[in-house]
DNA sequence: ATAATATAGGATATAATTGTCTTTTATTTG
DNA sequence: CAAATAAAAGACAATTATATCCTATATTAT
C-alpha cells in the first residue's frame, strides 16, 4: 500500500542482517527469507539491490552470506532503502496522480498531502537499521507473525 | 504511492462531479475522462463503483450523465472513496507487510508507522468532496496537468 | 588444483492492475 | 412507438509487479 511488496521485504531483509550482524553472524539468502517469510528468490533479487547499493555487504563461497558493518547499521537510514527499491516517487509524486506535484499548479489534495509526506519522509530519513534491529533483539517487535 | 490508479482516478472524478453539480450540470464519463485526463473507459468502470456505493449518483439516457446531491458533497469523505475503490488495506495492513498490523506482536515500525497512517486517516475522515471542489471552484487547484 | 558453497545474473512464469472494446439496459424525446 | 442517448456490464488485452528457475561466477577449504 504505501511500499511495495519489494521494499517490505527488502526492509525486513536488512534488518535481519543488521540484527545478526550484532552478533557477527553472517546469514544467506535462504536463512533470511525463511526468517522474515519471504519468497526466497524474490528476495535474493531485492538482496542484490541492497548490495549494489551499498546498503548490505555480501560475500560469496562458503562461510559468505550477507552481513552489515556496524557503523553503516546507524548511517543506513530506512529512506535509502525505499529509495532504493521503489524510487523516490514516495517524495515527488502528487497523491491525485497528477503529472507531477507543483506548488504553483497543485491538485485539490496537495497542501494537506504534503503535510502527511512530509512527516513520512521525516521518519523515514530517520529512522536507522539500528534502532529498528534492537527492539527485535529484545523481543518486542517480530519480522514475521 | 499511497492510492492506486484507480482510486487516483476515481477522486479526481468525484471532485469534477462535485464542482459541476454545484452549476446543477450533470457530466458525462467522458466529459470526466476528458476533464481529469484519464483513460475514458477505465474511468467509467471506477464512476460504476462510486454508483453502487452512493458516492455519487447517476442517471442514463438522454440529458443523464454523474451528479451528487448538494448534501452529499459535505457528507461524502474521502476515506469513502478510498474505502470504495482500495479496500482498508490502508488502514488495516502492517507497513512492513506481515500478515496483519497488531499491537501485540508488532514489527519494528509499527509505533512509526501508525503515527503516520492516524494522521492520514484523520484528514481522509475529515475531508469533503465539497471542500476539495471549492479550490477549484476558484481557480487555485487542478485536476488535470 | 579441485570440490563444495553461496551470491549474481538472466530468462521465464504467474498474478494483479490498468486499460480497451463491444453489447446490453434504461431513459428521454419526437 | 421508435430513435437517440448515456450508463451498466462483460469479455478481452496490455502492462507492471511479483515470483521462480537455471546457469554463471566468486570464494573457501581440502
Ligand atoms: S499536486 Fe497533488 S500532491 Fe502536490
Ligand atoms: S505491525 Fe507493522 S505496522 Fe503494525
């Protein structure tokens, strides 16, 4: 609804890394996507743009997996990954689906439209792997149900 | 982003309704098409949805066409719309995806994310067809461009 | 070096959404 | 009543998003 279904799992994925991270644990593909309740080979794909981004690390062969350096899990902010996966039509798209969203010539919805995006975006940019991985490592949030 | 096409679509409509039965005309779907500038026939499927759900009201034949009663306009919010044309997912589903969005077994972003989508529930509640129409009605907001 | 392992990448399949076209039904006017 | 008009309905097509499968590449351990 407000994140594709790539970007759920692209975010879930990362921070499952990052929570294994903490305990230097490196984690494959198949491990993450039972954990989080993925689609396995979809969620490879969307690893991969985590990787190309240079938002999770990968490495191949055996002992390899996925892995988050420690100071990339508070620089990484949730708006990387979303810009990553699904682009930043999040930030400039107009909510009526006009051509674009403009100030000058706006859609009925636009003031109070920007207001809702503009606290979204402000979460968003916010809000890093880290905090997000410690509630899970205390047991009080959960990556799947 | 936030609504699909349809639904996108299908406020664009309403509001053009809106603003023409404030003159007491009624339109046709392809006026509406034509004046919000969307696909005609796939604008005339998401007017039959708003039909059935009393959204807006329609007759056929000669001189019919969409229209909406002057107190429809105040009593008709947009989470009416939303609700007709994309379910509650926007309401109900977990930004992150799992299965359903419960405070008891909630995912990382759930506190986040629910501070964002109350107020996006607020102001779809609160706003009107007829306040939405009353922008363009003087020139300061667009459906079109 | 070789075998084993794990990610990367490409091709393909399935499902959902978006969009079109044609026929039917209701209503109004002459 | 007949003709014209406009929405309703259903079948179909195109596009995009989601998901799977198979092969290639890199790395590690033996
Ligand atoms: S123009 Fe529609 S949200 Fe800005
Ligand atoms: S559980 Fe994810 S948003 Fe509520």
């Amino acid at each position: 609804m407000m994140f594709s279904k790539a970007c759920e799992y692209g975010i879930r994925a990362a921070v499952y890394v990052t929570l294994q991270s903490l305990e230097e644990r490196r984690v494959s593909f198949n491990e993450i996507a039972k954990e989080i309740d993925s689609p396995i080979a979809f969620t490879a794909k969307i690893l991969q743009q985590l990787t190309r981004n240079n938002i999770i690390h990968s490495v191949k062969g055996p002992t390899g997996g996925f892995e988050i350096e420690r100071e990339d899990m508070d620089m990484v902010k949730l708006s990387m990954i979303v810009k990553a996966i699904d682009g930043d039509k999040i930030y400039t798209g107009c909510g009526l689906g006009l051509k674009e969203c403009n100030a000058q010539k706006p859609c009925p919805l636009h003031d109070k439209f920007l207001d809702i995006r503009t606290d979204l975006r402000n979460m968003l940019e916010s809000t890093s792997l880290f905090e997000l991985a410690t509630g899970l490592e205390v047991g009080l949030t959960y990556l799947k149900r």
